[in-house]
C-alpha cells in the first residue's frame, strides 16, 4: 500500500515515506511555499484588474449584440 494522502494532514507513513530521500521531502517542502507565494500574487494581480475584467465582458457582450443583430458582418473579408 502506497502512503501518498492529499489534502490530509496524517501522521508520517508507518512504512516509510513515498518520498525517501530527506532532502527531496525538504525541497519539495519548500517549493510548496512558493507555490502558494505565486498564488496569492496571481490573486492579488487578479483583484487589481477586476475593472479591466468587467470592462472586457462589458465590450465582449456589446459585440455579440451588434454580431446578433448583423450576422451579414461575418462575411465581410477582414483586409
């Protein structure tokens, strides 16, 4: 049996880690740090443009009503 729980936080394996070399378990511990670091940056970076976001759905939907009420537009060679 295989001791590789996700998202459980459980006492160290009975037989052995998944993982055996001490420094891997170390960098990998570290790393998940990062990964969580960059995470919150992205939701940061995400909070900051939630105006340029609304903006863009706003243009995406005005588009699809003038598309909606002049299909013939498709037709037209972008040059």
């Amino acid at each position: 049996e295989e001791c590789t729980p996700i998202g459980v936080i459980q006492p160290d394996c009975s037989q052995g880690y998944a993982i055996s070399s001490k420094n891997s378990r170390d960098a990998l511990w570290y790393l998940s740090f990062v990964i969580w670091a960059l995470g919150g940056v992205w939701l940061i970076i995400v909070l900051c443009f939630v105006s340029r976001i609304r903006l863009a759905i706003a243009l995406n939907k005005v588009a699809a009503v003038f598309v909606g009420s002049n299909p013939s537009i498709l037709l037209v060679p972008v040059v």
